[in-house]
C-alpha cells in the first residue's frame, strides 16, 4: 500500500493559499464596490430553514444557474457536478450505469439530494440517489452545500444537500420543443409547455433519452444501452397576499443494460443484465405570511416511490421498493433588531422497504420493513453587529429502530468590507444505517440488524472576495470531519460478507479552492481546485486511504460569446488518481488497486438563428480519453451530438 504524503500535501496547501491571498493582496487597491447583480446577492433556499442571502450563510455553497445549465447541454445532473468544489464522480461504465457521488471524502449515502423540496434519496439503494436516472434537463438551478447539515436536514445530510429546482413558468405563455441526435445512436428529445399570470402559474415538461451506448466490460462487443423517460409538473397559485400553494411532480421511468461478473474472475463480461427503475414523487406546498411579513408558516407534505427490478437473462432476478412519506411544518418569526430570525421546524416521516427474490431463498427471499422519525429542530440567526452573523441550529430526531439522536450546528460569518467575507462552521450529524445493511439479503451479503448508526463532527474555515476589476470573485475554504462507527462491508474466507461498525476513527479533511473571472464581456473563466485526504483503519488497525476518493480534483470552464448569436464553451475536468478493490478468484484475498488520472474535454456551441430558434452542437471527451471510475468497467469515449431548440412562442 502506497503511504500518504502529508508533507507534499501541505506543500501543496502552502503554494496555493500563498497565491490566493497573494492575488487577494493586489485586488484590494481596486474600489469597494459591488454590482446588484453580484453573486453575493443571490438567494439561498437550502442553506437554512427559510431562504436566505448567499451574503449571510456561513457555509461552502456553489449554486449552478439557469445560464450555466442551457451553455453545459448535460445529460446529466452528475456531469455538472465534477465542476464543483470537494464532489468527486464514480460511474461505472457508460450513461444510464450506476453512479455515485460522494462529498469531501464522505461515503455516497451521506449526501442528501432534492428535488423541488422533495428528497429522492432511495431507501431501497442504500439511501443514495438514483443519479444514473437524473436528466439534467428541465433543470433550472442546482444548489451544492457541503459540509455536516444533519441539524437541519436529518440523517442523509451528513455529508451535504445538493438542492434541484426544476424550470417555472415565468411568462404569459411558452411552448418549446427540443431534438438531438448524435454519437453511440443517442436521441434526446422533450417538450415544455407553461403559463404564468399574477395569481396562477403551470408547467408541464415531459423528455425521452435513448442511447445504444457501448461495451462497459474490459472484453467483448455487447453494447450496453439506456432509455428514460422523465415528465415534470410544476404549478402554484397565490390564494392572496398572504397565502400561496404550490403543487410539484415527477415520473421518471428507465432501463439500463449493464454487464456482470458471473465467471467470479473479478473483472465483469459481457452478459444480458437489464435493470427497470421508476421514480415517483409529488409534493404540495402551503405557505402562509402575515400582513407584515414578521410571521412565515409553511406546511409541506410529500410521498416518494420508487421500484427497481432486475433481471438477468431475460429473467426476473430481485426486485426492491420503497417508499417515503414526509409532513412537515416550519413556522419562523423575523425582528428588525439585529436582524433576528427563530425558526422551528417539526417533521414526520414514514418509510417503507421491500426486497424480494435475487439471490435469496425461502422466507427470507421478502423483506417488508417500515420505520418511522419523529423530528424536531430549532434554529436562531442574528446579527449583533452590522458586519458579524451568527447561525445556530439543533435537531431532535426520534426514531423507533434506533436511540434518540441529537446533531448541532453553529456558523458565523465577518464581513470585513463590502468585498471581502470570513465564515466558520462547527456541525455534528448523524447517519442511521441502510435498509440494505440491516435486513438486506444478496448472493453472499446478509444484513446485519445490531448496527448503530455513524456519527460525525467537523469544521470549516473559509474566505470570500469579489472584486471589480474582472467582476470575479474567489473562494478558499479549508474543511475537516471525523466519522466514528463508521459502517463497512467485511468479507469472509468464502467471500460472504455482511455490514459491521468498526471502531475508531476516519478522518476527512481538505481544501477547496474556486475562482469565477470575466475578462472582458465576451469572455468568462471559472475554476476550481480540491484537495481532499480521506483515510480510515483497516481490520488490523492501520490507516489506509479511502476507496474512489481522488486526492486531487480540478476543472476548468471557459465560455465565450464573440458574436449575440454564437456561445461557445469549453469545459475541463481533471480527476485524480484513486484507489479501487479488486476480487481475484477464490481463494485469493481482496486486492487494492490504484487507477490512473484523467482530464475529460468537452465543447459546446450554441448559435441562435433568430428569436425563435437555436441550433447547439456537443462534443464529449473530445481526445477520446481512456480511462475507469470504477475498476473493470469501461467509460465512452469521443462522443457527439448536435440538435435544435424551437420555441412557438413566449421566447
């Protein structure tokens, strides 16, 4: 096992923090001023429990835009997310396989994901979100908050929120249609239809992806394809002045082909595996302000499903369901006086796991368990001076499977100029294990009903500057957590394994590093940098680096406009050598094996012809880059597509 380098590593932080302030230095002479389209003014909807101020949060946020989303042409939400500071992207193979997104070192489970408020993370996968199926179209904002948020948001935010908020009708009346054709036989299509009017608001989105896609497996020439379908609804309507409802829902259905290990040679063949999933959730919204705006209450109630079923050979081979109903309130009270703001938040919620065939036999070939949390949760902000914020917050959470838990957070924020901004947090967060990991039965795993849940705590430091003379702006923050009790597969001589806490401690900590400059109105650069060492202890007490955590991660995104009609944009991503499991044939032991680095290439151009209709062009990993997330499984190479956006009115 190759040992960690600290000291190249604070190297590393040493050079990078001395050109940041180096650069913060020269930028001061320039006038304190800010624009009041500033990023510093943008509202947060995650960061507490009523929007807030980017200005005002404390914590690591990166919020991806309207604009940012129609010049990437995603596929998918995770390709945008490699862009981000502290996420770090493992997919095994080609679009539609499995993916998992995993931040500042944390496990994937410990990342709570939303959608229009609701949260998608599936409790029949290991409480991870399905993000092979999350299209980044119709996508209109992605907020990403990193760092312990378990006292306002529960278990699954242990790690972060990432927060998705689907396109709004905002004008009279609007229809588009969308096609695109490209590389790998991809066809991407959809339709948007809304209306908006001061007291009544409706969209309905509706999109299909096909694509042949490729081989994942290191051998052979089976492709491996995928197809989803995704229909959104967003409506709301203002009752009065005061009162609003609001009514969200999303159907998604797929089907992905992927490959399998069945010779048990530990690398995976071609083989005819397909997995069905389907998505649903639906969410109404009620929210009730009072004449002077001091009172805010907000009812939400929520359900999401989900159905995955496997099949192998064109055999059923295991199906997993589950559900998740939510109600929850949030009531808040506002005073002028040093801006205070008490908010409570109370919540109920209900889920439901079922597990049938697959690999296991007689009674325990179905599983059908529920359980149920109870939750409560404070939270008090204040300005006691004009440049000085405070944050504090704290979670009650009751749940009948596992002991009472309580998580904390504190944050403050100094602004020492209009520019320039430090902020600190100290959290505590908790997750509860899986439904897999206490009940789940698979060829050769058994759940294991005695775990506990993980617990951590961590702090970051941070520092803010905008300045005026690219209109940019710079973010440097250092970050570090322990998880304790962490919950961990174990293997047997024979390969049976099961889910165990292991005792001690695993450490998390790093730096994050981000720029956005605008060197002329035609031209904008945006950048970022982590650094991230995640270890914990082995079985025999020793201290190993975490597995698909790449120390070093890095992109780069240039967008330029030469003429009103032409967008052009360049993306870069640089992910870092990362280490993975391999299983030889039996009897040999589990190997650990290093993957190599990778920088991924991508263009965009988007030409708009006249008001109605544009025209876009997409290449993929344009130097045909050849490279694994995961051991074994093969990715796409050179791909394209090209397609059109027509608007029949409300442009």
């Amino acid at each position: 096992m190759k040992k960690i380098d600290l000291s190249s590593c604070l190297r590393s932080w040493q050079i990078l923090t001395i050109i940041v302030f180096s650069f913060l230095a020269h930028q001061s002479t320039f006038a304190a001023r800010l624009s009041n389209d500033s990023n510093i003014q943008e509202i947060l909807v995650s960061a507490s429990l009523q929007p807030l101020p980017l200005a005002q949060s404390a914590n690591a946020v990166t919020v991806i835009d309207r604009e940012q989303l129609r010049n990437r042409l995603a596929f998918n939400v995770t390709d945008l997310l490699r862009d981000v500071p502290g996420v770090a992207v493992s997919r095994t193979g080609v679009l539609g396989s499995q993916t998992q997104v995993r931040m500042r070192g944390a496990e994937a489970n410990h990342v709570m994901v939303l959608i229009d408020g609701i949260e998608i993370n599936d409790p029949s996968l290991g409480d991870e979100a399905n993000w092979a199926n999350l299209s980044a179209t119709d996508i209109e904002r992605i907020e990403v908050m990193r760092g312990p948020q378990s006292a306002l948001y529960g278990s699954d935010a242990l790690a972060g929120v990432v927060n998705i908020q689907t396109a709004r009708a905002r004008k009279p009346a609007t229809a588009e249609l969308f096609s695109e054709m490209g590389s790998f036989s991809t066809n991407r299509s959809g339709l948007n239809l809304g209306f908006s009017s001061p007291a009544l608001h409706a969209r309905l989105s509706a999109h299909h992806l096909e694509t042949d896609g490729e081989n994942i497996s290191r051998a052979g020439d089976e492709k491996d394809g995928y197809r989803n379908n995704t229909v959104n609804l967003s409506a709301g309507a203002r009752v009065s002045q005061n009162l609003s409802l609001s009514l969200v829902a999303r159907d998604q259905e797929s089907t992905n082909q992927f490959d399998a290990d069945a010779d048990f040679d530990g690398l995976i063949e071609d083989r005819d595996r397909e997995t069905d999933s389907k998505g649903t959730t639906i969410g109404l919204t009620i929210k009730y302000n009072s004449s002077d705006d001091r009172w805010r209450h907000r009812l939400a109630l929520s359900n999401a499903e989900f159905d995955n079923n496997n099949f192998s050979d064109g055999r059923n081979d295991g199906a997993t369901e589950s559900s998740k109903m939510r109600y929850q309130y949030v009531g808040s009270r506002f005073w002028d006086r040093m801006e205070q703001q008490v908010s409570i938040l109370v919540e109920y919620d209900d889920e439901e796991y079922r597990q049938s065939g697959g690999y296991a036999f007689g009674p325990e070939a179905n599983v059908k368990v529920k359980r149920q949390t109870e939750s409560l949760a404070l939270e008090y902000r204040l300005a006691p001076i004009e440049p000085f914020t405070i944050g504090v917050s704290a979670r009650h959470d009751g749940n009948e499977r596992f002991d009472d838990a309580e998580t904390y957070s504190l944050e403050a924020l100094y602004r020492l100029d209009v520019q320039t901004r430090m902020r600190g947090t100290w959290s505590s967060s908790i997750k509860n294990p899986t439904f897999t990991e206490l009940y789940g039965i698979y060829y050769g795993f058994k759940g294991n009903p005695d775990l506990k849940p993980e617990s951590s705590v961590g702090w970051s430091l941070g520092l803010d500057r905008n300045f005026t003379r690219f209109d940019g702006s710079v973010s440097l923050t250092f970050f570090k957590a322990k998880l304790d009790d962490e919950i961990k597969t174990i293997y047997a001589a024979d390969f049976t394994s099961t889910a165990k806490n292991f005792d001690g401690t695993s450490d998390r900590d790093g730096i994050e590093f981000s720029t956005k400059i605008e060197l002329n109105p035609n031209i904008i650069l945006a950048a970022s940098f982590t650094y991230s060492d995640s270890s914990e202890r082995n079985s025999v007490n020793e201290e190993v680096r975490e597995l698909r955590r790449p120390k070093h991660i890095g992109s780069l995104n240039a967008t330029w406009q030469p003429t009103s009609s032409l967008m052009v944009n360049a993306n870069f991503q640089y992910n870092g050598s990362q280490s993975d499991v391999y299983f030889p044939p039996w009897p040999n032991p589990m190997e650990t094996v290093s993957m190599d680095d990778y920088t991924l290439v991508n263009v965009r151009a988007n030409y708009k012809i006249n008001q109605k209709l544009d025209i876009f062009i997409r290449l993929d990993n344009l130097t045909d880059e050849k490279y694994e997330d995961v051991f074994g499984y093969q990715t796409l190479g050179f791909g394209f597509g090209i397609g059109a956006r027509y608007s029949f009115w409300g442009k």
